[in-house]
C-alpha cells in the first residue's frame, strides 16, 4: 500500500471477525516492523507479548477485567479478536543505557528522564504496529490496560515491564460505533505553529 494510503486509512478498528485469524508471518512482521521504531540512545527499551491461542487470549482478558475493577478494560467487541499484542516499556533499559561510557550518567539516574522515553518509545512501536496492520488491511485497536500486575503474573512478565496497553488485532468485522466525524479532526491551523506560537 502506498505509504499516505496507509495513514489515510489507519483507524481504530474495534470488531473483528472471530473466523479469520491472522497467519503468524502477518503477526512475525508486525513485531518485526515494532523493532525498527526509534529509541533514545537506542536503547530499545521495550518488550512485545503475542497472544494468539483462544487460551492465551482468555486469559489476557480474564486478568485484564478481575471482577471489582473500576474500569473495564476494553470493550466486549473486542474480545472477538483473533490476536492481542502487550506493548510493555522497560524502564531499567533507559538506566542502563545512559550509565554507560559514550552516555555518562551515574547508574539509575532517573532525574535525567524529564520525558519517561521508555513510555514514548515503546509508543513509537506501537504506532509501527498501527501503521503494519494497516498495510496488511487488517484492522487494530490500542486501549488501555489498568491493572498491570496481574497480566503480568499471567503471562510471566518480569516485574520491571509496564505494559503502555495493549492492541488486539485481526480481520475488521461490522463495526458498530461510527466512525469519528471528519470535522472532529483538529485543523492545522489549529494544531500547528510555523515559526512562532
Ligand atoms: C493511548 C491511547 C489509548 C486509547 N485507549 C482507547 C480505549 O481504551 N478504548 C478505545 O475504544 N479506544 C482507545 N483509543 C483509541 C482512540 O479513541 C482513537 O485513536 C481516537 O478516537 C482517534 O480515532 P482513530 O485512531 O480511529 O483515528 C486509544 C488511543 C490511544 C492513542
């Protein structure tokens, strides 16, 4: 697909249809694609968890929505979806990283981080995430994930990754909500600032 096509047509999709499940080499080059997003110092702080089974899939949203939680996470729509992808930011990465020679901060110097780059990172990858799913004309939503720590028990996370959401992913079914108003977008002139605010 041409490249202003697929920002064009990248749109949160959030039905799928359960029947078609996505073949692992669509899945394999969606993360790979993830890896090519940029990081501070290259520090590639990020972690990418598939779920592709019926089973793992259940758990994902079993754990995502413990009874008493105060928000639900995702909607029921999109439980129908054939694959789940946990972008998870490693922050200690980022540590490690600028302790070293050519970047010469003192180890853990968290103060450096104004900006948690962990989190805009694995952002990033999520977006090239976003963007490959498009051009392989399936459809994605990115939501968000409250309670970390069971996902993680779940799936044997280590306890230094934080899942930034999560984006469930598949053949777009008959979508019920509609699509955001075209005048709902923010103009440019709105947005942008040529040389001065
Ligand atoms: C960080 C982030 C979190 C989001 N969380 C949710 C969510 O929990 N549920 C949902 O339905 N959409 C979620 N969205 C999707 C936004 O509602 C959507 O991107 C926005 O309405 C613009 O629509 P478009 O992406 O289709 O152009 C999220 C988007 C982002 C970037």
């Amino acid at each position: 697909m041409e490249f202003q096509d697929v920002v064009r047509k990248r749109k949160m999709v959030r039905s799928f249809d359960p029947e078609r499940s996505v073949p692992r080499e669509t899945l394999e080059r969606i993360v790979r694609n993830a890896t090519r997003a940029p990081s501070a110092g290259f520090s590639q702080g990020w972690g990418f968890l598939v779920l592709a089974t019926p089973e793992e899939r259940a758990t994902f949203w079993e754990v995502t929505n413990r009874p008493g939680q105060e928000e639900s996470t995702g909607s029921p729509q999109m439980h129908s979806a054939p694959a789940i992808i946990v972008p998870f930011a490693h922050k200690q990465a980022y540590l490690d990283r600028y302790a070293q020679p050519d970047k010469g901060f003192p180890p853990n110097y968290e103060a450096r981080w104004r900006i948690p780059h962990w989190y805009v990172d694995t952002a990033y990858a999520s977006l090239m995430m976003l963007l490959t799913v498009t051009d392989e004309e399936l459809g994605a939503i990115f939501f968000s994930v409250r309670d970390p720590a069971p996902l993680r028990e779940a799936f044997g996370v280590p306890e230094g990754y934080d899942p930034i959401g999560a984006i469930a992913l598949g053949y777009a079914g008959v979508d019920q909500r509609p699509p955001p108003r075209r005048d709902e977008r923010r103009g440019i002139d709105d947005v942008v600032h040529w040389g001065r605010w």
